[in-house]
C-alpha cells in the first residue's frame, strides 16, 4: 500500500507515525515544499519573545532529537522529500505529479492513499503597500527569524501589528519592551473579536494597555509606506498615520486548497477542504486534515474552520486509522481556544454570547470573578469566567476565560463538560480536586455554575459591567451601592455617577438610606458580596436591585476609561 | 421558620449563608462547641509549613474580614453561639438542648429543621502511650499552633508522623528540613494507601526518600514511650525503636456521630451517617452533612465516607436549598482527592486499578508519562497519568496523577469525564485547550487514553515498570532493550539485568541482534518510544515484546532500589 502525504508540518508527519505503528508495510511517502518538517509553529511567537532560545529548539524531539528527513526515514521508515511541491493530482491514473523546487525537475508517483496535509497560509489583506519591506507575518519560523535578526540590530524602534486574534496578541506581547513600542490595529471594535465577547475583551484590552502598547480599536489600515528603501516606514489608517519601522501582518490564516481545488475535491463554504467524519474528501482515495480541510462544529452541527495543532494531530491518528481499515472517526469541534499573553490567560470554548444568540438561542450567561486557589496559600490570583448557557434548561453552550490566575484548567474542565452535554446544574454538582493549593473549597467554576444557575432560576439578578457603562452613558439614573470594606473603598474608590458606600456589615441596620427611584447596582471585589447584598435588599422588598456580576475585578475594566 | 445548625466550621456556615440568600425570614442559629468557627482545617499543614504565616489567616475571608460571631450576625444574620455544645436532640418535640462550656448552663431550644454538621474527629489508634505529651494530631488550629510552637522553641530535632495518607504526607512535607528529621511510619506496604494503587505509590516513595525523609513501611508501631516529663521520646515498632521528639497521628478521622446515635439517627455502614440524596436523616425534619455523613459512590452506588471540604460545601447548599423547598439533590461522589506534597501533585478520582478488580470489573489500565507543556518551552515538567477502564468497553472508572507538572487540570478534566460515563474513546476525542504553555499539541491525557485504548484493543502491549522487577525478582529472564539515544543512556545507564542497548533509530537495521528466547521489554524515557519500538520488533514477526509503560519516568522508581 503507497500512502502519500503532501505537507510534513503537523498533521503529515503525525499520519506517518500512527500508520507505521499499525502498518508496517505500508509504503510511506511525505513530500514537503518547504525545507523544514515537523515544526512546532505555535512556538514562533516564544522565539521571537526569546523565551525559546533557538529556532531549531522547535523541530526538535522532547528527547533532544531533530524530526528531519533521516530521523523520519530511521524511526517511521518513511520517506521525506522536503522542497518537493505536489503540483497536480491525477485523481483517475492515482497519481500525484511533484516538482522538485531545486532541479525543477518533474515526476508522477502512484498512490493508493493520498494524505492533503497542505496546511494554510497567511490571510493578507490587500492593503496597498503590503508587499514593502519589513513587513512580515508570523507563520513559518523563516517570519520569525527575519524579525527577530531585524529587532537584534537595534534599528527598530517601532512595531505596528495588524490584527488583534490570537497570533497578534501573542506577537505583541512578545515584541513590547522599554526598547520596543507596539501599536496594535484591530479593524473590530475589540480585541480578540473571534474569541472573545466584548465583555471580556475589555478585560484584555486593560490589560494591553496597562503593558504599554498603543492599542488602536476600530482602526482600518488604508496603506503602508514605505521610506527609500521600500521599508516599510508609515501605516496610514482611517484615524491617522502611525510612524513605524517594521509590521506584522496577523489578519489570520486561509487553508490552502490550491491543489484539491484544482483535483475537483470539493471545498466546504468555509473555503477549506470538505470531509467527512472519516477526513475522506469525496475522493475515497483522498484525506485531508490539518489546516486545509474544514471541521464540523459540536454545538451547530454546521461545517466551521478553525485550525489549531491539537485539531490537526487528532485527525492525523483517524487517518492513519481509517487508511489502515480501523473505521475511527474525528468528533465535532468545541473551538476550544487559549493564549498567554500580557501576564494572563486567556480561552473559550463552544459557541460565545453573540454567536448563541445570533444563531437563536434563549441566552442566559454569568460573569463570575474568584481566586484559583484558597486566598491563605501564598500563590492565588484572580481569574473570570463567563459561561453561555440555555435559558431553557440551563445547557452549557460555551465558556470564556480570563485571568492572572489558573485559567486552564477550568477551560479544559469547561470543555470536558461541553462535550458531554452538561447543564449548569452538572457543573454545580462535578466532584473537582480540592486542596488549598488548587482551589478553593467551592471552586472558582462551581460557583460560576452555581452563580448561572441563580441567574438562569431568577434567584439572582446580575447586570454586567458592560450594561452598567451604557446605562450611564445614556444617561439612566442608577444607585450604584458599593458594599465593600472601608480599606477596600479608600484603596480603589468609585467614581461613578451615583455612587453610595454602606458596607455589607452594615447593609442590614442602613438599608432604608438606600433611595429607591432607580435601579440599585451591588457593587463589591468579586461579585460574591454584592450578590449577597442584592439577596438582602430584595428581602426588604426592594425589587429594583442587581449585583454586579464579576464584581470590579471586572467592572475596573470598564469604569475607569 | 427555626433552623439551628451544630457545627460551625464548614458546611454549617455554608448552609446558613445560602439559606438566608433564599430565606430571609429563617431563624438561623449556628451551635459551635470550640471557639472558633468557620476556619480552613485544610490549610493547617500550610500553616505549620510557614505558607501560611498566621493561623488567623485561615479564619478571615478572601477580603480580609474575619468570620467570627460578629460577622455572622451582620452579614448573615445568623446567630452564632461558640464554645456551646448540642448534646441531646429531643425529636419528639423539635428541641435540642444544649449547654454552654463556660457556664455549663443548660437549655433547650426548639427548632423545625435541625442540620448536623459535626464534622470528624481524629482516629487514633489505641496504642500504648499514645496520650503521653507531645503526641499530637492535625485536625484543630489548636493542634497545629501548638506543633509550630513547640518546633519553634528548637528543642525538637526528629518528628515521627504516624500514618502516610493526605495529613501525614502534607504534614511529614510541611516539616521536614535540614535542621528537623522526619521519621514516617506506615502500616500499609505503600504511602498514600488509601489514594493510590501500588505503582503509582511508587513514585510518591522514591520524592518522599528524595527530600531525607526516613520513610518506613509495612511499619506497625507497638507503643510509645515517655520520658520523665511523660512526654514522647521513643517509638517502639515491631521493627525496632525510633528515638523522637515528638510524634503527629495521621491515621484518618472518623465521623462525630455520637449525638446523631443517640437521637437515634440512622447510622450507615461506614459508621457515619446515614443520608438520601438531599442529605436528609430518617428525621425529615434533621439533615446531616460535611464529615458527619456518608456520601455515595458514583460508579459503585455504594455509601462511601471520603470527607472533603469540597464535598460539605455543595452538601451545605444542597441542604439550605431543600430546608427552603427547592428539591435539590446532593450528586454521588467521585472521591476525587488531591494533594501538594515533596514537589509533587498527587492526585485521584473513581476507583483505584485494586478497587476495581476487587469489585469483578474486567480491568484494563495504562500508565503514560508526559510533559505538560511543550518541551521547548520555559516551563515544562514531566507528569504521569493512570487510567483504569472497563476492559469490554473502555469505561473510565478511575484516574491516578502523579507528577512535578501540571496535573491538578488532567485530574479535574478525568473527574469531569468520569462523570459522564466517559469511555476512552470520548478522552482521545476531546477538544482541550493547546497553546505550547499549557499542553503538547496532543495533551499528555490524550495520549494516556489512546495508549489505554491502543492496549484495550490488542494494539499495543505494554508492561509495568512493577511487573518487570517481580518478574525479574523471581529470576525470570527478560531482554530488556533500552532504545535511548547515546547520551540519554550515559545520563541515566540501566543496570537491570538483561538489558541491550539499541537505539531506536538503529532498531530497523539491527533488531535482528535482539535475541528472542525471553519477553522482550522496550524501555525509553516517557514509553512512546517504547511502543514504538514493540510496534517495529511485531512487525517482524516478535510476538514476545511489550513496551515498559511510562518509560523510565516510572520505571526509575523500580529500578533504582
């Protein structure tokens, strides 16, 4: 049986490993444009934050071992042409014709099995200038290599990123020093816009700024200039002109379906490669995976595109799998998505609050703020969950992440549970490891369960930071009540039109001071207080009164602009 | 509505916060025999570790108030009486009588829903001299402010702590240091008996020898002896004496039954007591919850009695709930358990691989080590994860961690699964979150679930590092082939007998040196070289060939004795 594999980053060399573990007969054949194989991409952003010391350092085994033509050729029994470009398929005689990219020269090899693993490629968008120097992406280790050569001179002072997903931040972050400003423009209104909603994208815009960096929202580049030497050396936006000397282009990435558009394969409306739950193309003979080929969501149901490594090394071992006669098959997609960047952690998985509700779901979320370990253990730090459920019968449909603090594991937790159908009454209930140095008694996402399902029952009523802000702005009268302790308030005072101080201690004996013409905003650190006091004033019969979800761990991010 | 609750250190605050939340009429009055209330027992080893500096830290909330009588009469309106024991309940007429320490003045007060909360108490061990001076437990603040200072005085220089489960590790890890010895002494054959299979165990040993602690097993003490103050000074076992100055019991708690019993409570078979699912007694109008009670096992159905903090948490709003007319149901229990302990996290949920078989579960196990982060990132360590399953379907019923790394996050995300009647094809099917940070591209739990998949299904064939050194212990002959590479050999040579060196990369020109009169026995670092190497030599045509699970990140623990 000749298998060949047309790409060798991820989800190539992975279908080699697996289909020679559970066929050792099968003829083996990775052919790869580039000359590098086996690469870990996510790691660009690391190198360039000179937190990965080399660029080999990613090509590597965990054994110290590089992953290259003799290493494939010893250890897989395959073999590797790397500058070798798949040019056409010839679907009828199974045949895939290659150039070898140093003689240019030609040739047809046979296959019973063909394996698209052709990845994707940087989304740029046509911006007149965008082919100066100095502009560059950060998708293959050659990108980060020139960036870093460029910064290590000293001559750049100045980085402007375009775009702000996941690959933007992490550059930025990665770029941003005393020596070196960083201008982020983000044509969306927020950062982080396809994972995040733009409540907790505050919280990371907060945090960006707080680092120094220029962060332009709603910002749509209309051209790049460039100096004498065609470097680029100006970013004109709709806002105005950005003095620059080096850019990076982070509007992400397209699959690249050059080769199987042309075969006649059928290319979803994601504009990435269609298969089925086997990674079958129409073509029986033909898989694809990785990068190139589209996904089908958990939630929806419905074909998406989102490419990551985790996505592509799973599908790489169904492949091998189904190639090899076991009938595996790749799961649906939650999307579940995380960085570190700007000191936090950031994630989400499953659908978000806009998607949920654009798509016609009856919406219920919390905004749920709690430390990731007891606060008497010496490391604990803040972390926010939102999760995304049915008002209906309170199924999870996505969760959002953001914190200083351990993040992670929640999101994964969150993600486990998502798969499985859970309802916030399920994560009330699910028996997570409690010691003081991983949580608190009640878990930080067990009382944000418990916090939505307070919500989703009406026991509790929270407004967020968010609907705060733009009452205000419209000018709505509200009664924001701040129940926080004495040394809390000095410590970080509101300055909110409307601000009262009573103490929670207190709230019982001073409640009837609290004017009752507008709405009544509880407002403490967490959210967990300012619940209480609502549960308290809504006793008194005061049914006008909301806590503010999250507390000002999250409303900081909102009121103090 | 007259709620009275006995006990005042976990669920019993928990309980009358959430119901005041939901009730604001109840009259919730809190009965605590000590002095203290509402205090963190777990973080005790913390506090004596110098984590904590103040035993009052373990009192205040996450904003710094302390929750004592006052606090709870302001904020929760809750009546608090300390230093004041139940000690008779008059079901008939709805009244319990109680008398105050101080006083001894005794009095009944009428209730309409009573809740047990009364916690545990340390079990100790009827052993001769064990009430001599200097002999302490880890149950009470004042246990453990009078253990910090009595070490502080310097006049103790070894430490003898009975008993290897969770409070003996933690406290034997809190203690040890150059200046004060520490002499462990476990009646089981393996540490953490209770939380661990014996492999696993392993691991934990070889840390607890590591960090200088004298770790002695299958160690059955006999007595204590005094000296002329009749404090502690010598530990007679079976095996001989330990001079020690002082001695800590950490030989479990037991349910505080005694007033449940005499109202005539139903006591379950654990000896705690007996509760339905909305942790009401045989007395509709009496709950019990937290250490008093027994829960119920999630895979066996069975009452169980694992007290956990995190367990009396959710009971209490369970409890608070149902007291107001919401029909909650406290959910059955994993036992999930974790603990930090000599650089390790150590952590379990479902059952152990022993538990099972003794249960007629057809088990099939595996045991992965990995990384929890990409290796070429900063910081990464290493982490082992054990599966048990269903052989006939590959249902999860339980999970082991063990590790410097990351491991609380794969721990919760397997409680989570095993909540849902996880398989192991659900695991591999997962959508985590990668980002180089916080996993490999395909997370060390994935792979620990398709290598107990590929083992379910005959695919791969592995051995444990335990049942190659007791095999070779009975003089069986093995091969054991080391397929490092050269300088991970030097690093760290096996001295096992019958072992080959053959790195991987020349196993498919050399293997047929490989002579093959034995089971051969692949060994690498993390065990996926290993399969790897099983996978080729089956190829051809060895049947007699299983690779060492774990690689030597197990093995290590074995083979060096």
């Amino acid at each position: 049986m000749k298998v060949i594999i047309v790409g060798g980053v991820a989800i190539g060399p992975k279908v080699a490993a697996r289909l020679r573990r559970i066929n050792p007969d099968a003829e083996i054949t990775i052919l790869e444009k580039g000359s590098l194989i086996s690469y870990g991409g996510c790691g660009l952003p690391f190198y360039v934050a000179n937190l990965v010391p080399r660029l080999e350092d990613l090509m590597t085994t965990s054994y110290g071992v590089i992953r290259d033509t003799e290493f494939f050729a010893a250890q897989k029994n395959a073999k590797v042409y790397t500058q070798t470009e798949a040019i056409k398929i010839d679907r009828i005689n199974k045949r895939v014709w290659v150039r070898n990219l140093l003689t240019n020269l030609e040739d047809a090899l046979p296959y019973d099995y063909l394996v698209l693993a052709t990845g994707s490629k940087p989304s740029i968008p046509p911006i007149p200038g965008v082919k100066l120097g100095r502009i560059f992406t950060m998708h293959h280790p050659h990108d980060a290599q020139s960036v870093k050569d460029l910064i290590k001179t000293k001559q750049v002072k100045h980085v402007t990123v375009i775009g702000s997903g996941l690959i933007g931040i992490e550059t930025a972050d990665a770029l941003v020093s005393p020596r070196l400003k960083v201008t982020i423009c983000e044509a969306d209104s927020r950062v982080l816009p396809k994972l995040l909603d733009s409540d907790m994208s505050k919280l990371v815009e907060q945090k960006i700024k707080g680092h120094g960096v220029d962060l332009q929202l709603s910002c749509k580049v209309k051209a790049f200039e460039g100096d004498a030497e065609d470097n680029v050396c100006r970013v004109i936006t709709e806002q105005g002109t950005i003095e620059t000397e080096m850019v990076i282009i982070a509007t992400g990435v397209r699959p690249e379906i050059g080769l199987a558009r042309e075969a006649g394969l059928t290319i979803g409306n994601t504009g990435a490669i269609q298969v089925d739950e086997h990674q079958m193309t129409n073509d029986p003979a033909i898989y694809a995976g990785g990068d190139c080929a589209e996904q089908r969501h958990l939630l929806t149901g419905e074909p998406v595109y989102i490419p990551l490594a985790s996505t592509a090394n799973k599908q790489g071992r169904v492949i091998a799998d189904h190639i090899a006669g076991i009938p595996a098959r790749f799961a649906p997609v939650e999307g579940t998505s995380i960085l570190q960047a700007f000191d936090l952690t950031i994630g989400r998985t499953g659908l978000g609050e806009e998607e949920a509700r654009n798509r016609g779901y009856n919406v219920v979320t919390s905004v749920s703020s709690g430390l990731d370990a007891t606060h008497y253990y010496p490391m604990h730090a803040l972390i926010t969950i939102k999760l995304i459920a049915e008002q209906e019968n309170g199924r999870l449909l996505g969760a959002q992440v953001c914190g200083i603090g351990e993040c992670a594991k929640r999101l994964d937790v969150l993600a486990t549970a998502l798969k499985f159908g859970a309802k916030a009454e399920d994560l009330i209930d699910l028996d997570l490891a409690y010691a003081p140095p991983f949580a608190t008694a009640i878990d930080v996402l067990i009382h944000a369960a418990t916090t939505l399902e307070n919500m989703r029952q009406g026991i509790a009523l929270g407004i967020t930071a968010e609907n705060v802000t733009k009452r205000l702005a419209a000018g709505e009268k509200l009664c924001i009540l701040d129940i926080r302790e004495p040394d809390e308030v000095m410590a970080n005072p509101l300055s909110l039109d409307g601000t009262m101080v009573i103490g929670l201690g207190e709230l019982r004996e001073r409640w009837e001071e609290i004017p009752r013409d507008s709405l009544i905003v509880t407002v403490c650190g967490l959210g967990i207080r300012g619940y209480e006091a609502a549960c308290m004033l809504q006793s008194k019969g005061i049914s006008q009164v909301a806590f503010l979800q999250g507390g000002l761990n999250v409303g900081s991010a909102f009121f103090k602009q």
